[in-house]
C-alpha cells in the first residue's frame, strides 16, 4: 500500500518494490527545496529583465533592454578602431611597401590568413594545399604568375569569370572537336608525360612534332608553360588535374577549366593587399 509503513521503527515507504528493493517515502531536504524555489524565482526574474519569448514577429525585448547582437557589434566596432590605423597604412601602400615594413607586414600576414580562412580555403583547402582542379598555393608554382602584382590581380579580377578583366585562356579540346586523331592524341599525351617524369615511351610516335605544332604556341617549345596565358608547365610534377595517363589524356581530349570569382566588388582594397601578401608568403612567390 502506497504510503504504508514497514516493520516497526522503518520509514514508510511508497509501496515501489522491484526486485526486493523498496522505496522509502523520505521528504527532500530543505536546503534542496529552498534552491529549487530559488531557481523558479530566478527563471521568473529572467523572463522579465532579459529576452527571453519569441513572438509572432521578433521576441519580448525584457526590462533591461540587453541585445547579444548589440554587444557583439560593440565588440566589431571596437576592433575595427583598433586597426584602424593599419588599415589606413595599408591602403595607402603599395605591396612592397608593406612587405618591407615588418610591422605592416605582420598585420597584413594576419589579416590575410584571417581573410583567406573566410573567402579562400572553401576551393583551395584550410592550409591552401589545394585539391583536383583547385591549385596549391603552397608551392612556387603559379599559373598566371606568383609576383605580389599579379597575385593581386588574379585576386581581384579572378579567372574566367563574367568580368571583362578576368584572367582568361582556353585549351581546345582536341578530342571532342576532333581537331587530333585518336592515335595522335595518344603520342602527345605520352609526349607531356615523358616532359615531367621521363619515363613514358616515345619512340616512334610523333608526340613531340604535334606537341609543337599544336600546343607549344601556350606552352612554350619546352613545354615550360606561359605566365601571361595561364598555361601551365608541364615539365614538373605538378599537375592540376592528375598525373595519370587517364586524367592527361582526358585534359586533352575535353580539358576543363576552373573559374575562379574576382574578389575586387566585394572585398576592400586593403583586405585584397592583405590577401596578396599572405598567398604570396605561403608559395615563396617570385
């Protein structure tokens, strides 16, 4: 029976029983009931001096008027005037200016990495090492060249874009245009891959002839690639797209291209500096 006690001299209990274990019916302790009552009160308290109920349209704005948003801008605005002054330095300067100045060049290093960590590191990784289709800026290879001048360029007009500024080249799709046989496609491919790891045979094809006629024009007759139309050199072991046979010959056949956004309509200036300085350190730049 619930509330019934036990033998004489025990606590009742509750009549729970499970397993020969029962439930004694004790009261709470007070000091704990006194806390719970406190935290009601507190929680009514709370309602009424902070936010604290969604409405229909917004929420109750509470006695103190107290904003996490409002406290938060505070905290923007108060950094910002904080940098102010940096900022002010590196809108005026001009990129060398700024790498030669240690103390403009540690802001601009920590801004840049602090921008690229929000616009950049979605397409070239959290440590700028790239992926397929997207280049590492780690190394001292650079497509449309790897100078202060022209990775701030390439930052700010970006490439292949809808900008009539825009890094832009295209590689005609030998394959899908039919613009090589088969066979001719083989030899070159075999050809670009004896450029970097000299190791593909190219005895008897004519890999070199048509790689002169047909892609030494962007390439360079060395295959060492041209800055200036974002050609790449083939004589390393860098590859943008694989190094396989399979991924080359299908560059050649219907080469992609990657877009890349120009960041100068919705970046400042000074950030794109900062930017160029921090993309420029990590690769070595030239």
């Amino acid at each position: 029976m619930v509330g019934s006690s036990g033998r004489s001299g025990e606590p009742p209990t509750t009549g729970h029983e499970w397993d020969g274990l029962t439930e004694f019916d004790n009261p709470l302790p007070r000091w704990w009931l006194w806390i719970f009552y406190a935290t009601v009160l507190w929680s009514v308290a709370y309602w009424v001096a902070m936010p604290a109920w969604p409405l229909v349209e917004g929420y109750t704005r509470g006695l103190l008027g107290y904003s996490q948003r409002a406290v938060v801008a505070g905290q923007i605005a108060d950094r910002h005037a904080m940098q102010a002054q940096y900022v002010e330095r590196i809108a005026a300067a001009s990129l060398e200016e700024i790498q030669a100045d240690p103390e403009l060049l540690s802001f601009a290093l920590a801004g840049g990495q602090s921008a690229f960590a929000v616009n950049c590191s979605q397409c070239h990784g959290s440590g700028a090492q790239g992926a397929v289709g997207y280049p590492n800026l780690n190394d001292d290879d650079w497509l449309w060249g790897g100078s202060l001048e022209a990775i701030a360029y390439t930052i700010r007009h970006g490439v292949r874009n809808d900008s009539d500024e825009s890094r832009y080249s295209e590689m005609p799709a030998y394959g899908r245009d039919e613009l090589l046989e088969p066979q001719q496609i083989d030899d070159v491919v075999r050809y670009v891959m004896s450029l970097s790891t000299g190791t593909a045979d190219t005895a008897g094809s004519d890999g070199a002839a048509i790689f002169a006629e047909q892609c030494g024009f962007c390439h360079g007759a060395d295959g060492r690639g041209l800055a200036d139309l974002g050609a790449p050199d083939l004589t390393d072991a860098i590859w943008l797209y694989g190094d396989d046979y399979g991924s080359v010959r299908a560059q050649v056949e219907n080469p992609r291209s990657g877009v890349m956004p120009g960041w100068g309509d919705r970046l400042p200036s000074e950030t794109i500096k900062q930017l160029a300085i921090y993309v420029h350190a990590l690769g070595g730049g030239t």
